[in-house]
C-alpha cells in the first residue's frame, strides 16, 4: 500500500477510545476533559483525511505534468 493508502487507512481506523469506562450503573459521565479529547481526536482524524486528499491531488498533477 502506498503512502496515500496508508494515511487513510490509519484515520479511518483509529478507534476514538474512551478513557474512562462506564460506571457499573450504565450511566456515563465522561468529564469536560474526556470531551475535549474526543474533540481533539476527531480534528485530528479530519486533518489526516485532508493531508490525505492534497497528497492524492498533489500527486495527479505531478502526473498530469510529466
């Protein structure tokens, strides 16, 4: 698999994993913090799809112009 491939396989499958597990009630109260993490972790993930997308872009034109 290309670097491209790579790339977009390790966003799509990067798991946004919980810190903290349930309490044995089955009520969550993940705290601000937790939040904020999964926030960060989802941006991440879209940046890594955007790098993604300008590699593939930047490599059709480097084609386009050989």
């Amino acid at each position: 698999m290309n670097e491209l491939g790579e790339i977009i396989t390790a966003g799509s499958e990067r798991e946004l994993g919980q810190s903290n597990p349930s309490p044995p009630n089955g009520h969550a109260s993940p705290s601000s913090s937790d939040f904020r993490i999964i926030e960060l972790e989802i941006e991440n993930l879209r940046l890594q799809r955007l790098i993604a997308e300008l590699l593939f872009k930047n490599q059709q034109l480097r084609r386009a112009a050989e």
